[in-house]
C-alpha cells in the first residue's frame, strides 16, 4: 500500500510595522483538488491528499480569528484525513498573527498533534522566511526558495514533494540544523543575481551535493517582521547524522557573516529628492523609480504620495506614478468623469503613521469600471487603483492602453525590480523613502528583535560552534537568536 501524504498550508508574509490587518477578505483558500492545481504534477509512489491552502498577499499582521478559522478547518480536514504517514506543506515561513507571534510554529506543532510524532513532515518556505527553532524541530526536513527575485517557487515545491516521497518510500528520517545569525537584511540587498549573494547561492547545489547532505537553505529572513526569530538563517538537512547538518550548516553562516558587510542594492540608491533629479536627467528615460519605503509586495500599504510630493515640488513632468492605492480618489475621479478637473485628496488614508493625503488639482485622463482611475496632475500621471496594487503597473497600464517607453521615468512601489518592469526598464533607481518597508532599518521601531544584531548594533557577533547534540535530538540549533 502507497504512504499517504497530506498536502497543505498556509501562506502570509506579515508586515508588522503596519498598523492593518490581514483578514478573511485577504486570503484565497484552496481546497481539495484545487491545492494541487497550480502546482507541478507531485512525484508516484505516495498517495497525496490535497487539503487545504490558504495564502494571502504581503501585509500587516494576520488577524487571530482569521488565522485560527483558516487553522481549525485545516486541522479538521487532517483529522478527517486520518491515518497519514506524511505530510507535505507549502509555507511562507514570515507569518505573524496578532497576539499569537509566530504563525508557523503555531501550525506545524498543532499538525504533529494530529499526526503524530511519527509521521514525517516536510515543507516548502520563502527564502524571506524567519525560520524559528520550533519549527525545525516539528518538522523533518525544510527547504526554500533559492532565487530573488523568486523565479524558483515551483522548483522549489518540486524538491520539497521529493523529499517527501523519498522519505515516505523508503522510512529515511533525515536530521535538520538551523543556526541563526545575529544579522537582519532587507530582501533588497540580497538579490540572488548580484554579489555576494550570487556566489553564496550559487554554492547551494554544490552542498546539496555533499556527503550526507539531503537539502540546504539560506533564508535571508523578513526583516519587516518584528519577531524574536527575524534575522537570517542557515538551515541543513542530512540523511546521515545530526553532526553533518550542523557541520554544513555551520559553516553555510560563518560564510553569510564573514561577508555581511557586503550584502546591498544592485541599483543606485537616493534620498527621494536626488533620486528624482538623477531619474529626470537619465538620458533617453524609461527609468523605474523604485518608491522602497511604501512597498505592497512586503506587506507597505501603496498609499503613501510622498514620491508624488517630491515630484510636483521639483516641477517634474514626464513621469507615470505607476499605482497608488486610494479607494476614495479613484470613485471620486471616476464620478468626475474623463475630462472633468477635480480636486482630491490623493493618498495618506491607510498609511496613516508615514504619511497623509496630498491635496492636489487633478485632470481625469482615463477611467477603468470604478477600480482604476488615470489623472493628471502638472505634469505628473498617476494612476490610482481602489483595491491593493502589486508592485507592477504593467496589468493596469496595458488594460489602460498605455505606452510606459514614452515617460521618462516610471514610479513603482517596490524594491528590486522583478518580472515586467525588470525586463522593461532602461535604468532602475531607489527612493529611500519612509514606511512601512524602509530600507533604513535602524528608522524602523523593533521591539521584539533579539539584540544584539548586525546591522542594528556593531556588538553582534556569530557564536562560536557548540559541542555536538546529543544523537537522538532530531534537530540541533545554534546561534544567537533561538
Ligand atoms: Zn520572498
């Protein structure tokens, strides 16, 4: 008889500086069959039980009745489900639910009540997760994304279902270790195609490869996510022994720490002020000017017209403000009609804490249902959404028919660029502006970060290796931030 495998998740990575909540309304839950369906086919010999997966996009913290809904119908499904040799989860490693802390540890211990301490658990995480030592220690084997931008989710979730088939088929149980470098970084200085990250990275395969290692992961962390267990992480799993995992692992974060000092952005970064002087005299335009502080695809509201100030003060014109969310500005010029003139308040309502709204004489230039709204306002396009905007425009300026070759500078709320405007742009600039994704991590206000910690505080250092665990500890952790 084939093991039975239970497929299942919940995905979320929370903001904690936001002041909103992730609720209900946030959240696409997945159910049955339809778990499986966007995913590659999963490897034979394992009969897999599709549950539930519940994912939502980058936000404030997850809201406890919201979690603990999605949470107790997955657990009941599991029970249901019973008896399960294995089960397989799709994660995002960075959750964090109001008054609860940590939402993956809650998850996957309350799974291995249902399941048991026997049944094997393996999972797949973002490589912006902030991995907690109680996670590794209630699952078997972990592994994440290898690649920011993450063009490698479904290699990843690949990898993870083969885990789980190899050690349901043939009874292996593999030794996980997780060492926590004192160490935080904002995903934008660790994209994956520059130094030293590429390298690092790039060492990966080479230590997949290594006697008696099963699977190796550097998770850069959220550093957006004020929790004890922020900060970057070096997680090792060995089908051998305990000791390899923490030798590998080890030694993956003396490399991360012996060069943490030369982790940054691949673009040039500016205050917003010489960030838009630099982006205006780009010669032949179609520069992306990345608004870093007020970022949707970590968790920022996308409502903060501090860009848009910065331009209209510096008399700028020729540039697309790509998205901005604002619900009440965009029915208020889509009331007003194309042509019409009309004063709004753009901006500043949900991002209350960075920001408030700039009022501004606008022209309406184009109108999409009531989501989307194009104005103008001197010589400043700004296209206004009434729901949330992910970091791109493309969708909207497409639907728009709109030609983004003919600005000289396009304003996106993001960091590293990443799909469309990463293969379209001809220069890519960063704003350091406020918010709730500032780079500057020493203006953001931490309270549950364990301290010391590099950046932040030049007295961090990498512990020293221990003494090896004892052989029947399953995981075994090091480092300065369990
Ligand atoms: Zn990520």
């Amino acid at each position: 008889m084939r093991p039975r495998c239970a497929v299942c998740g919940i995905g979320h990575e929370s903001n904690s500086f936001s002041t909103l909540r992730t609720g209900e309304s946030e959240f696409r839950i997945r159910r049955g069959d339809e778990v499986l369906s966007a995913s590659p086919p999963l490897p034979d010999g394992v009969e897999w039980v599709p549950l539930l997966h519940g994912s939502a996009g980058p936000y404030g913290q997850v809201d406890l009745g919201t979690y603990e809904a999605i949470r107790d119908e997955l657990l009941d499904l599991l029970q249901a489900a019973l008896p399960l040799d294995g089960v397989l989860l799709r994660l995002h490693g960075a959750m964090e639910v109001e008054g609860l802390g940590d939402g993956e540890t809650d998850l996957v211990r309350r799974i291995r009540g249902v399941v048991g301490e026997d049944a094997h658990v393996t999972g797949s995480l973002d490589l912006h997760a902030n991995v907690s030592p109680k996670l590794v220690a209630d699952t078997d084997c972990l592994t994440a994304y290898r690649k920011a931008p993450h063009t490698d989710a479904a290699a990843t979730w690949a990898r993870a279902a083969q885990h789980a088939a190899r050690a349901l088929t043939t009874g292996l149980r593999p030794h996980q270790a997780l060492v926590k470098l004192p160490m935080i970084l904002p995903g934008e200085w660790a994209v994956t195609s520059c130094e030293p990250a590429r390298s690092i990275y790039g060492r990966i395969e080479e230590l997949d490869a290594a006697d008696g290692v099963l699977d190796s992961s550097l998770l850069i962390g959220c550093a957006w996510t004020d929790s004890p267990h922020t900060s970057v992480s070096a997680l090792v799993v060995s089908g051998d022994s305990p000791d390899t995992a923490r030798m590998y692992a080890e030694n993956l974060a003396t490399e991360v720490w012996d060069r943490r000092r030369e982790f940054g952005p691949e673009s040039e970064v500016l205050e917003p002020g010489p960030a838009i002087e630099a982006a205006l005299s780009h010669p032949g335009g179609g520069v992306f000017l990345s608004d870093t502080g007020d970022n949707p695809g970590a968790g920022a509201a996308g409502d903060l017209p501090i860009m848009l100030g910065h331009l209209l003060e510096a008399g700028a014109s020729g540039v697309l403000v790509g998205g901005l969310r604002d619900e009440e500005s965009t029915r208020r010029a889509v009331a007003a009609g194309v042509g019409a003139r009309t004063t709004l308040e753009i901006g500043g309502k949900l991002d209350t804490v960075n920001g408030a709204p700039l009022g501004v004489d606008a022209t309406v230039e184009a109108t999409m249902e009531d989501r989307l709204a194009v104005v103008s306002v001197g010589g400043v396009t700004v296209v206004l959404s009434a729901g949330r905007i992910g970091s791109g425009c493309h969708e909207i300026v497409d639907h728009l028919g709109m030609d983004l070759d003919a600005y000289q500078a396009v304003v996106v709320k993001c960091g590293y660029l990443y799909g469309y405007a990463r293969e379209r742009c001809r220069g890519s600039i960063w704003a350091l502006t406020p918010g709730w994704t500032d780079l500057r991590l020493e203006r953001l206000p931490y309270q549950h970060l364990r301290r010391p910690i590099f950046p932040l505080d030049e007295s961090a250092s990498l512990p020293r290796p221990g003494p090896p665990p004892p052989a029947s500890n399953r995981v075994s952790s090091t480092g300065g931030s369990r």
